[in-house]
C-alpha cells in the first residue's frame, strides 16, 4: 500500500508514489517472476505475499500485475471471498499467466480447495501471486487451508513477508501528503512512525486527517497526538474487539487503557479476570487479531493508535475501574513508573493518587538527571484548574527547583509568577518560589533588573524561616555578572550569605555561596582567588555538593577567561563539566559550552569556529540568553572577516533579548565591536556617544578587568572625536581600577588604550616623535599579548605600531622608500574617504631600518590576519602596506596589465564589497576614495560577468 490508493485493476500502472517503496521489499520475487516468463522452459512460480492488514498486500499485487517483462502474459484476478471470484480450473492456465489472489484470509472451505486445484494445475511459463493476513488465517502459517497442497513438479515458492515502514519511509509520505518538508520535522515524523506503527494504511489516514486540520499542521508531536484515530482503524480494532464475547472483551479493554506491550498477567489483573478466563480470552483476542504479540510475553495492539479506539468506546464507569486497577497493577513493578501510575489515577478520578504520583514521578526523575521530564510533568500538572492549595505548595518549589537546575521554560516563569501571588501560600513557601523565580529571571531569561528585585525580596521573607534558602538568595546576590549593583554591593551580600550558610549547617548551601565567592574573586582578580578554587569540593558524594562545586569551577574557568589565563581554562572547564555531567546540572554544562567559544576565539582558534556558535544557538534556542557567549563570538567574527550586517544581526543577539541584559564582561566586548564598527563608518560622533554609554556601565560595576574589550575602541572613539579628556579619564581610571591586580589581558589592553590615546594626540599635533612613542607602547601591548596568547588582539597591535612608525615617516620623511607604485594613498594614516593621503613633507623622524622593521611588521600581521581568517583585518593591513613597500625589481613603469583577471586591488574592493560593506565603509578601509572604490567594483564585474554586488560574492 502506498499514497494516493486507488482501485487499480489489470492494465492500469502505478507510479513510483503510489507502490514503488513498497514493490521493492521483494525485488528478489519479482525478479523470480520475471524469469519465469521470461524462459518459457521454466518451472512455473508461486509467491506467498504476507502481510497484516494494512500492510500493502493488494497494492504489491497491483505493482506485480505491471511487470514490464510481462507484456503478452495474460493477468487474472481473484478476489477471495467475493461472489463468482476466480478463473475455473480449465481456463487458469491455457496460456502464460500471471494470477493474482488477494484476501486468501476470507475464502471459505469450498473456496480453498478450488484454488489449491488451480495452483495445482501451474504450467511452465506461469506464475502466481497470493496475499493474506496471516493473523486472520484459519489455520496458523497455513493459507491454503488445512489441507495440505499437492504442488506440481519444478514448481519454485517464494514467501515475501510485508514489513512496517521505517522513519525515513515516513518521513517521505509525510512530505508527499503535506506537500513539502516544512511540517516533516523529525519530532513530527517520530511521532508519526510511533503511533501508527510504521503500518502504511495508517500513516496515509492519519497524515490526510492533519493535511485537512485547522489551524493548519505545524509539525509538532502534540499535534500528532491529538489528531485522534483514523476512521478505517477505528473500524477495523474495533469490529475485532465485538467480534469477541462478552466474557472476552475485558482483556482487550486493559490493553487499551495500558497502552503498550503488556505482560499476560498484567493484562489479566487490569481486566479483573482471574488467571485460566484471563488466559482464555487472551488466546481468543490473539486469534481474531484484535491483539497482537509485540514481543516475548508482551502483547498490545499492532497499531498503537489502535487503543485510544477501542479505549473511547468502553464505558465511562467501567473505563474508570480499570484504570483504578492500571494504577495498582503499576505501582507493583519495579522501578514505579510514576508518571503512568499518576495518569492512571486521574483518569479514575483519584486525584489525591494522581498528584502523590506526580510529585514521585518527577522527583525520581530529578534524582536522576531528567529535570526537563520533571518540567514538563510539573508545568502540565500546576496548570490544571482546582488543584489544592497543600498540593500547589509541595508541587511548585519542586518545579522550581527542577527548572532553575535544568533549561528554561517561559511557562514555568509565567506558572511561578502566578503562585508566588497566591495568598494561602505559607511564607517558606513563598519565599521559596519567589528566590528560584528570581534565579531564573536573572541566570536563564536574561532579566536581572526583575530577577535582582525578586530576589532582594526573596531574601528578606526567607531570612526568619528557613535559614539554608535565605542564604541561598544571598548567595544569589553575590554573583556580580549583572549589570546594575557595584562590586561593593556584591561583597556586602558575600558577608550576609557566609553568615548564613555557616548558621545553616548545611554542606550544599556552604559550597553554594563558596561557588559564588570564587565567581566574585576571580571577576576582580582577588589574589585569594586560586585558594578558593582549590576549596570547592569536588571529591565529595554529596550530589547537591557535587553540582555546586561544578558550577564554582566553571564560573573560575569564565573568569580566567576574561582575566586571559587560557592556559588554565581547559582543566577547570574538563573537570567542571564532568561535575555537572555526573550530578545532572545541564545548565552548567551548556553555560561551559559558552566560555569554550569565548577561550577558541582569543586565542585563535577559528577553524569551524563560526559554525559552532551558530549550531550552539540552534541547540539552544529554547533559551536564547544561554547563548549570548556564542552570539557575540560570532559577531566578533563577522566584524573580522567584514561582514559588517551579519555582524550587527549576531552582535544584537538578532532580537531575541535585550543586549542592555547582558553580563557586564559580554556586553562590554560586544559594545566595543560596535563602536568599532561605527568608526570603521566614520561614523565617529555615533561611536563616542556609544562608548560614554558602555563605559558608564563598566564603571558603575566597577570590576575593572571586565573594561578590557571595550577600552580601546572607546578610547579611540572619544579622542577621534575630540574630547580626549574624556579619553584620558577612562585610561587613568581603568589604570587606578587594576591597581596590582594580576589580570594579563586586562593589562594588554591598557598599554593598547595608552598606546591609541598617544598616537591620535600625536597624529593631532604633528608630532613624528610622539607616534614612535605610541609605536613602542603598541609593541609593548603585542608582546603581552603574545604571551597570553591571543593571536588576532596581538595582530592588531602590531598594526598600530607598524602604522604609526609610517605615519612618523610619513610626517618627516624617512629616506628614499618608494611608494610601491600605488595610485590611491601614500600615507600609512587613516586618511579621510575621499582624501589621496598627503605627501611627504621633507625632514626625517625615523630612519630606514625603522621603517623597514614596520613594514616587515605589516606583512607578519597581514599574515596573522590571513591566517585566521579575517578577511577585513587582512584587506586593510596590505592596503597600509602599499603605501610604503618599495616597487618590485625589473618592472614595467606605468600600471601593471591584468587583461582579464582582477588584479590584486579590484580583488580586494571585491571581496569586501561581495561581504556587504558599502563604498563608503571600503574606502575607509583601503584609504581610498569613493570614486575610486568605484571604479574598482566596475572592473571587477565586467571580468567577472557578475550582474550585482551580490552575483560577485558567487563569482568570486
């Protein structure tokens, strides 16, 4: 059986969609056939189709009657069961003969045994087909009848057994019913393949009945579920069930209210029959097919839709009473299946049953790692209308609990902003919610400014009733990754939670808060802070310890990224994920995922690196601010290789929430990639009021290593704006905020922002001497660095220092270094677009070496950037380059021919102009004018045969 079944009878053909899948589950048969007309000295062939119903036996039949070997063969029907079927005796085989026999199930007796003497008769040169249910056969495993065949001599039989379609099968009558892949999604299809077997009948029915729904089939399992049982099933369980007596109907009932393969006994106790009538009308269900054997001593229906059928059409009393005996039956196995066990209980109408089994089911899976089961359960649970307030209570801080430690669910936030207003609540209670709703506001949706009230709130109702969750709250305040309270603030609560967590007596809660003490020492570079990582407690068997010290060592292993000691990241995050790993705290591990692509980024390890932000997004998309690491990582990439609008897109987290909520050290770097972005557009007025606005926040946190990414960029955009008092300010305050502390990328990047600072004065009073000194403050900045190491950071330094050695020659002349021929720029500055660089003034500041060494230092950060991979960096370190580089040896004078190919600067205003960047925003970048960006992008297009900026991306 197929898509699309018709009556389809001798003569008519059937296309690939309809029966080709299924046609070939016996390509060794058709084959067999084939041969036997093919060579008329053959033995005659008899194949056996088996199939349960739905199956697609007739469908086979119809494909086999279209053998494309077979065109003079004579085909004959025979439809057992109906009136006048079948060719007689003397007809069958007067000529070669393909002979079709279909529902062999439903012949009588008489009917048999004139079949059997046909097939008797078999000539060479012919062949038959015979299909039937093997579960509705009279005789088990014998189709014929009971009476054994006489087969004549040379005659070869073949058995073919129809198998269930797989996911993949599914998935491509999905896409064929439904009319494209976009509702084919992989929960969907399992769903699909689950509930109906793999049975091709009801996969096609049940996939018709969500083509026709409305609202129209998104794709999700619930709406599979909940799309009910196709009519022919419903017929066919359902007329097996009556078939049976009244004495015997029971035992199907319990599988359908069971649910799935199902012990004898257990099927015997939940239909209240005793053990030899339980037994009796098992083997009377089995044979009438209405069950089925779904494994060894596990039986249920073949198609597992097949029970809400007959489920719906048992009585609602007697439904009930059998569910009442589903639940004791359950409770009795080991382990408990709680969750089932519960919805026994409510469909009985035992809720008190219902919710005990509720609160079991979801702390075994909690103990055992499963908190989204946990959720869901909960979350479905506490939606329901008219639960007790006793119940609410017990249920609620478990959801809570289970929700803060697993993944977000806005459902669970929306439900706990519901119960933390429920009056009746006792106050330990309350103020139990209200500390986990907090958490989650603050640590998984990204709203600190709420989640801080919540818990500041939390933490005062907590402090008279229950010691160990107050300490909790204070711990949770601790914690100085969110924007708003100053480092000052968080120490104070320190004091507050150590209190008590000692007073507590409680080990988890003790290790909870040193967590959080190693997150706050190792954020402002505490010298203490290594001590208290060596604290943690991670050989205790305590799981509650356990998953606190995986998250201390994982917020030290983010910490020393921002502080810059990679070296020692990879150990605390390996053994901080096995942690969490082994205690089940999911949230730790993907919050470790995140400072994994933060360290690859610093330290240059770029390949692929992009496509793994991008696949940690999609596997956390349920909970975007969870991947705000990964986000800015991506734009800072896109940012490198200029791709300026992607950039943007991933820099703003692409709106899933606000980049105002972002951890402070995350929302300075990604500030100080957009300032860039907005000087690189000379933009410059935009860039400074961006960096007063960033630094504000940093300031107001006060935990002075986190100023590290945003430094620079905000530096040079005030003082490229002319207010360098301002940019004098934020260094002498980011210097007096480090004091000694030992925060190496911290340091790196002070000497960069001295260094930008020292070279923009000097570049504004036409000091040579000044940008030498700015030189050696940005080698000083590349060595550290270096050291560190972070490639791409050491990169760009070493181009400041190189650019302002060619600036200082460029104001003071510096020999008889040619200009490389270039024909747009002679000066190694940031020209204004439009400006052709001014000439060299005569005088020297620096000598040739010096200028040599700068250019030798160009084309080694050239290569860095090429190396890593950033386009833009690469593109505008050779276009400084040219400017300076002495004309090649024994060329032609006058411009270099390149005919047809682009030559290497139309190849470069290409590539930036194919990522996205306007003329404008390439000029800035290569020191060139608009105009002659311009003509640049024309020549490209013409040799390429590109028809748009967006055709030379796919040209190139």
């Amino acid at each position: 059986m197929g898509l699309g079944i018709t009556a389809v009878g001798p003569g008519h053909g059937t296309t690939e969609s309809e029966g080709g899948d299924v046609i070939a589950t016996c390509g060794s048969a058709r084959r067999s056939l084939a041969r036997a007309f093919a060579d008329r000295d053959a033995g005659p062939v008899l194949l056996f189709v088996e199939g349960s119903a739905g199956l697609g036996k007739t469908h086979l039949l119809r494909g086999l009657a279209e053998l494309p070997e077979t065109p003079d063969v004579a085909r004959l029907w025979w439809r057992c069961g109906a009136a006048g079927g079948g060719p007689e005796e003397d007809e069958a085989w007067r000529e070669p003969t393909l002979l079709l026999v279909d529902d062999v199930h439903r012949a009588d007796e008489d009917e048999l045994r004139r079949l059997r003497r046909v097939l008797a008769g078999m000539e060479p040169g012919s062949a038959a087909a015979v299909a039937y249910r093997p579960e509705e056969l009279p005789v088990p495993g014998m189709p014929l009848g009971s009476t054994a065949m006489t087969y004549p001599f040379r005659l070869t039989v073949l058995r073919d057994r129809l198998a269930p379609w797989d996911e993949e099968r599914v998935r491509r009558a999905a896409a064929e019913v439904l009319g494209g892949s976009e509702s084919c999604t992989a929960e969907a299809v399992s769903a699909l393949r689950e509930r109906t077997g793999g049975v091709p009948r009801a996969v096609v029915d049940l996939l018709a009945m969500l083509r026709e729904q409305r609202p129209a089939f998104t794709g999700t399992a619930a709406e599979v579920a909940a799309a009910g049982v196709p009519t022919r099933l419903a017929e066919l369980v359902l007329s097996r069930t009556y078939a049976l007596s009244p004495a015997h109907r029971p035992l199907v009932w319990a599988a359908a209210v069971l649910d799935g393969p199902a012990a004898r006994d257990e099927l015997i106790a939940v239909a209240g029959l005793g053990a030899v009538p339980g037994s009796d009308a098992l083997l009377r269900a089995l044979e009438s097919a209405a069950l089925a054997e779904l494994g060894e001593g596990r039986y249920g229906f073949a198609v597992p839709l097949a029970a809400a059928a007959v489920r719906d059409a048992v009585p609602g009393p007697v439904r009930q009473d059998l569910h009442r005996r589903a639940a004791r039956v359950l409770r009795r196995g080991q382990p408990v299946a709680w969750a089932a066990v519960g919805e026994h209980h409510r469909a009985a109408g035992e809720y008190r049953g219902w919710l005990r089994a509720v609160e079991k089911a979801a702390e075994s899976a909690a103990s055992s790692g499963r908190h989204q089961e946990a959720i869901t359960l909960l979350e479905r649970t506490l939606a329901t209308p008219g639960i007790p307030p006793q119940a609410r209570a017990r249920l609620a801080p478990l959801l809570a609990r289970n929700a803060v430690t697993g993944l977000r669910s806005d459902q669970t936030v929306e439900v706990l902003e519901q119960i933390v207003r429920d009056a009746d609540l006792p106050p330990a209670v309350r103020g139990e919610l209200r500390l986990d709703l907090g958490l989650m506001l603050s640590n998984q949706m990204g709203r600190f400014e709420e989640g801080w009230r919540v818990l500041e709130v939390a933490a005062a109702e907590l402090r008279e009733v229950r010691s160990v969750l107050a300490a909790r709250a204070m711990a949770a305040l601790v914690t100085p990754y969110w924007p708003g309270a100053s480092l000052d603030v968080h120490r104070g609560w320190l004091i507050k939670a150590s209190a008590a967590a000692d007073d507590s007596g409680d080990d988890a809660m003790r290790t909870a808060v040193l967590a959080n003490h190693v997150g706050l020492a190792m954020s402002w570079a505490d010298p203490e802070a290594w001590n208290l990582v060596a604290r943690l407690p991670v050989q205790s068997t305590d799981p509650a310890c356990v998953r606190q010290a995986a998250r201390g060592l994982c917020n030290a292993a983010d910490s020393a990224v921002w502080l810059g000691f990679y070296r020692r990241v990879d150990g605390l995050l390996a053994e901080g994920r096995e942690l969490a790993t082994r205690s089940g705290a999911p949230y730790t591990e993907h919050s470790a995922s995140g400072t994994r692509l933060l360290q690859e980024f610093w330290t240059g390890q770029w390949l692929g690196l992009a496509k793994r932000c991008e696949e940690f997004v999609a596997d956390t998309a349920d909970m975007p601010f969870l991947s705000s690491d990964a986000y800015v990582v991506r734009g800072l990439i896109a940012v490198a290789q200029g791709d300026w609008a992607e950039a943007r897109s991933w820099l703003s987290q692409r709106g899933t929430f606000g980049t105002e909520n972002l951890p402070v050290p995350l929302g300075a770097t990604a500030a100080g990639a957009v300032i860039r972005l907005t000087l690189a557009r000379q933009e410059v007025t935009d860039a400074a009021e961006q960096a007063r606005a960033a630094w504000t926040v940093v300031a107001e946190k006060g935990v002075w290593p986190w100023a590290a990414e945003l430094a620079p960029w905000a530096v040079e955009a005030l003082a490229r704006a002319g207010d360098t008092a301002t940019a004098h300010a934020m260094v002498r305050d980011f210097a007096q905020g480090l004091g000694e502390a030992d925060a190496p990328a911290a340091r790196a990047a002070l000497s960069w922002s001295r260094a930008v600072l020292a070279e923009s004065e000097a570049l504004g009073e036409g000091r040579p001497d000044g940008l030498l000194a700015a030189a050696e403050t940005y080698r000083k900045a590349a060595a550290a660095y270096a050291e560190l190491p972070r490639p791409y950071s050491q990169a760009l330094t070493t181009e400041g220092a190189g650019r302002c050695v060619l600036a200082a020659d460029a104001a003071g002349g510096c020999g008889e270094a040619g200009d490389g021929g270039s024909d747009e720029s002679s000066s190694g500055t940031a020209a204004p677009a439009g400006s052709e660089g001014p000439a060299k003034p005569p005088g020297s500041a620096c000598d040739r070496a010096a200028t040599a060494s700068a250019i030798a230092e160009l084309e080694s950060c050239a290569q860095q950037f090429t190396d890593l991979g950033a386009v833009w960096d690469a593109t505008r370190a050779r276009a400084l380059l040219r400017t300076r580089q002495p004309a090649r040896k024994g060329r032609p004078p006058g411009r270099p021919s390149h005919s047809d190919q682009l030559s290497p600067r139309e190849a470069e205003v290409a590539q930036l102009a194919s990522s996205g960047l306007t003329n404008r925003e390439i000029a800035a970048t290569l020191h060139l004018s608009p105009r002659t960006v311009e003509q640049h992008i024309a020549g490209a297009m013409r040799k390429t045969g590109a028809l748009s900026r967006r055709d030379l991306a796919h040209r190139l």
